[in-house]
C-alpha cells in the first residue's frame, strides 16, 4: 500500500507527464527526462529548407491522394526542391519523424494528418545515415485535411495513445522493446478516414484522473485551432544501447503552410480600383475588388517610400466589416496624407494587408492630388479687374459724327451686318432664279438692272432697321439716366442675357458668381417673359444659377430666383440637387430658405451619384 509521500510524488509525476506527453511530435521526449548541465554541444537538427508557405492545399480523405508533394521555398517550375533537414555533429543512424503541429507560440500536435511516402498515421518516419550525408529530403509530403466536427476526436485519441507511450517507458521499458519502433508506435485504430474506435486496451490502461485532464485540453484546443495552417516538426530520435530509436533530440518548426483554399490563409491580390487617385485630405471613397479575403482580418495601407527605401508613412484605408461585399469587394475611404499642403502630385503605394499574420498583397501606385480650393471654380469666374468704357469701342475713339449707315465717315459706331446678325440676316427665297427677272424673253442688262435694284433696296432696309435699333437703345439710355433703373437698359436687350460664354455661363450665373444682388433682380424682371428655362440654364459644369446661389451663401439671391421659377429639383453633375448641397456645406440659412418653398420629402431622399442622401 502506498505511503502519503508516494502518492503525492506519484500525482506530481502524472502531472509532469501529461504536460511532457503533450510536446509536439508523436514520440514522448525521452531526453526530457535527463535535464542538460551547461552549454549543448551534441548532436542537433536543423531545417536546411522550408516547405513553400502559400499555393499547396490541403484535401480530404475522399478527395484521394494529392497532386504532388508539398514543395521547398525553392522550388521552381522547372526545377523542384522540397522541405529537406540536416544531423549535425552525428554519424550514425538515426530516425526523422515528421509531424504536423499548430501555429501557436507554443506549438501543440495537429489534428491534420500527413499521407504520402513513409507516412503511417498521420507522421513521416525516414533512417538516415552517413550514406544520406546525415540529410533527408521529403519530396512527397501531402496534407490530410480533417473535418471540423472530428477535430477534437482525432486529438483526443492521439493524446491517450502518446500517454500510454509514455507510461510504458517510465516504467523502466517494461513494455516491447518494439514499441519504440516508429513503424509500430501507434495502432491502426482509425480505419475510417479521420475518425474510428477507441482502442479499449490502450484506453484501459489511462489513469481516469490523466484522461480527465486530456479531455479538457483537448476540449479547449479544438476550439481555437486554426484547420488552415499548420507547421511540420522535424524531430530526430538516435538509438540507445538496445538498437532501439528512443533518444530524442529537440525538434524543429518550420515556418507556417497555409492551406491555398482558405479565405483566412490565400494569397492576397489587388484585382482592381475604380480611383486611383484622390485629395489630400482623404476621404475619398474607392471601391476595391480583391481576390477572397476575411471582413474582419483585412487592412487597406498606404505607405510612402523614402530615399533611403524606408516606410517613412503609413496610413489606414477606413472601413467597417460591413463595408467588404463578398469576401472579393472592399469600399473603403483614403486616409489624409501627412502633408495636406502639397502642391503638386503626391505617388504613394496602397496594399492588403492580413491582420493575423501581416501577409501582405503586391502594392499598387495611389496619386494624391493637392486641394482644389475653388473645386465649382467659382473664385476663378469672378471678375478681377473691372474694364474701363472704352475698352469697348474697336478703334479706340469715343466721339466723331453720328453713324452712318454705309459704314464710311465719321469715328463712332458704324452699322453693319456684323452688328446685328441675327436681326439683320435675311435669306433669299430659293424659288426666285435669275431668269423670273428677265420674264423670259428679257435681255442680260434688265436682270442686272434688277439685281442692282434689290440690293439698294436692301441696304436701306438694313439702314432703316440700324437706325430703329440705335433709337430704342438711346430712348433706353435716357430712361435708365432719368430714372437710375437699369432695368430699362436690360430690358432691350433681355434676349441677350441668356447667350453663353466660354464656360456656359448667362449674365445670370456671372450675376451669381459674383454676388450682385441688384443685378441678379434686375436680370429675373427683365427675362420674366422669357421661357422658364433659361431661369434653370444649366453652365459647362452643369450648375444652376440656383445651385451656385447655394454654393456662395447667398439666401436673398436664393429666394429671388425660386420665386423666378428656380427648380430646386434640377441635379449637378454630382447628381447633387441644392438641398444636398445647402446640408454639405452646413448652411443652415440656405436650407432654410429652401425648405420653406414645396421641397417635397420625396426630394429629401433622393441619393446622388454617390448613394448619398442630403441628410447623410
């Protein structure tokens, strides 16, 4: 019967033996139980090349065996390598077992299998000697995948077969000398794919308080696991003074394999962005399609390279996990650069980035532009410089006679057709000939006679109409000297101030743009009896008069022109109607100017080009 002190000796052993079961690799770490005295000069293993960490997947039982071995780092198209190892400071034989485990900063045993060459329940085993150079190459290493569902079954029964492995050495090698055999250390219990019976013998011979403790491991490590990654574990075992492999050296990790058809573990690409550059200030919005990533374990970075090439800047694309459609679009808004007060174009790169393990995506060239401070271009419209009078008459003289009407004498105007063209064009009816003059039968001098006839008929009908234009412009001009109304000046020419200039602009837009209040009242009385539409004129950047009212903080010049008949339900090209723009520039006046006027609520949820409603 055991004593107090053997049971307690007895406990701290279980528990120092679960946690040395649970190391990585399918063998127990015999050498654990001889603790090392100073600086490890023995026989060592080390990785001479990593397995490629992206492109290989991972299949399934029933998917049969895959398509090729998992390749080195350096594998190439027409020259393959593999994941190879090296003993070093050792000749002699030895043993390499190869096992999967997780990516954790404290790997533990996988639940996936390895299959392929030399591959027996889920591990690798090769000898090795001094024929090989002390190395091996595993050129054929394929990846079981396991269903999720039998995670926790298949660690559960790994786990208790390491254990009972590992009692049976402690009790001094009582058990087959043979269960140190690589070939025979584990049963061939799973039959079934990843999933099969228990063995009763091995699990009869587990202490219930140590497969209590396994479980709850086992419990808790099939929750976090993560099915698209794993590492290999190069692990060497020298055999011992019975010819039996049951020395083990420390093992080895390689770097993480990513299963290629894991969302979580892909190569990460740009495909495509509708903008690939904006402002300064950022906030521009761009839609991004990419190969399949995770909503929450996705960043957009822009970076700058400096000359030293050096990430002198980075910012963050911003973006909720709402906003990546698909697990292939992302709409994201620029960050600001760091110097908004550029003023020329800025190249900068934009690239994925994976949270969970910083794989990053090829980058792609992004071009800050500097502000547009007049971006409606309305500073750039206004007039400057105020032209004096004379700047207006062509020759330079402001008195002489009064006009003639043949345009000779005399330093003032002179009438021509190239005044007036459009009251002074006339057209000749098609249907008159040369020949209705000669009546037939006349002679070559009476056609002449009449031509010259009608052209001096002609010129005094254009003289007379000169001379009926120049005296209702005077009667205008002595009107607006008596009375100071301009409106009497405008009202003459009222079909005028609806001609465009070089940016589309009417008398009414420039009266806008520079916010002449008298003018703007004077120009809606005086075009009431012209249709409504040049009240609604649209310039070259498809604005309104309405809509540059709104953009100038102009709430008097607003109401005038609603009331002219301004349709406020007219869109920029933007697609922007002037309530949207009243609430993108927080004018509270403006907007409430126009919503006292019949904005209905259909109006107010409308979007613009942009999906964007005036209240957004």
């Amino acid at each position: 019967m055991a004593t107090n002190s053997e049971q307690q000796v007895n406990a701290t052993l279980t528990d120092s033996l679960l946690m040395d079961v649970l190391n990585p690799g399918y063998l127990p770490d015999i050498s654990a139980l001889q603790v090392p005295t100073g600086s490890y000069q023995g026989p060592y293993l080390e990785i001479l090349e990593q397995p490629k960490q992206r492109g290989f997947r991972f299949r399934y039982p029933c998917e049969g065996p895959s398509h090729g071995g998992l390749p080195g780092e350096y594998s190439e198209k027409g020259k393959k390598s593999y994941p190879s190892v090296q003993l070093c400071n050792y000749k002699g034989p030895a043993r390499i077992v190869v096992s999967l485990v997780t990516c954790d900063e404290n790997p533990m045993p996988h639940a996936h299998s390895l299959i392929g060459k030399n591959a027996s329940n889920g591990v690798v085993t090769v000898q090795i000697g001094p024929e090989q150079g002390m190395t091996a190459s595993f050129p054929n290493l394929g990846i079981q995948h396991v269903t999720k569902k039998n995670v926790g079954y298949v660690l559960m029964d790994r786990y208790l077969k390491m254990q009972m492995l590992h009692t049976a050495t402690l009790n001094a090698l009582t058990t087959d000398p043979r269960v140190f055999d690589i070939g025979a250390m584990v049963d061939e219990a799973t039959a079934d794919g990843d999933r099969g019976e228990f063995d009763k013998q091995i699990a009869d011979t587990i202490a219930e308080e140590e497969a209590s403790k396994v479980r709850s491991l086992v419990e808790k490590q099939k929750n976090s696991m993560n099915l698209s990654v794993v590492r290999l574990c190069f692990q060497a075992y020298l055999p011992d003074d019975n010819g039996c492999f049951t020395k083990a050296l420390p093992p080895c990790f390689s770097r993480s394999v990513y299963d290629s058809k894991a969302p979580s573990a892909a190569n990460l690409k740009i495909c495509r962005m509708d903008r690939n550059s904006g402002c300064v200030t950022g906030s521009d919005e761009v839609y991004l399609l990419c190969d399949k990533v995770q909503k929450d374990d996705i960043a957009v970075v822009f970076y700058e390279i400096d000359e030293n090439g050096k990430r002198s800047w980075e910012g963050l694309g911003l973006f909720a996990p709402t906003d990546v459609h698909r697990q292939v679009a992302i709409v994201f808004k620029t960050p600001a650069y760091w110097n908004i007060a550029v003023e020329r174009p800025v190249k900068v790169h934009l690239e994925l980035r994976r949270k969970s393990d910083d794989e990053t995506s090829d980058p792609v060239e992004f071009t800050y532009q500097p502000q547009m401070f007049d971006k409606e271009q309305i500073g750039s419209k206004r007039r400057k410089k105020i032209p004096h009078f004379s700047d207006y008459f062509k020759d330079g003289s402001g008195g002489g006679d009064p006009p003639t009407a043949g345009g000779g004498g005399g330093g003032g105007f002179s009438f021509s057709t190239f005044m007036f063209p459009g009251l002074l064009s006339f057209q000749q009816n098609p249907s008159t000939s040369q020949s209705s003059y000669q009546g037939g039968a006349g002679t070559s001098q009476e056609g002449e006679a009449n031509e010259s006839g009608q052209r001096q008929d002609k010129e005094l009908s254009l003289t007379e109409l000169a001379w009926n234009v120049a005296a209702i412009c005077a009667a205008a001009v002595r009107d607006y000297a008596a009375s100071g109304d301009m409106r009497y000046l405008l009202a003459v020419q009222r079909h005028l101030t609806a001609v465009q200039d070089d940016n589309g602009d009417t008398a009414l837009h420039l009266a806008v743009i520079n916010s002449q209040q008298e003018v703007i009242h004077c120009l809606v009385d005086v075009m009431a009896g012209l249709p409504e539409s040049f009240v609604n004129e649209y310039n070259f950047l498809r604005q309104t008069p309405l809509h540059l009212a709104v953009i100038t903080k102009q709430p008097r010049a607003l109401d005038c022109l609603i009331k002219a008949g301004a349709n406020p339900r007219l869109r920029d090209r933007h697609g922007n109607t002037a309530v949207h723009i009243a609430c993108s520039y927080g004018d509270a006046t403006s907007l409430k100017a126009l919503l006292h006027y019949d904005v209905s609520k259909m109006v107010l949820n409308w979007q613009n080009y942009q999906g964007k409603r005036c209240w957004s």
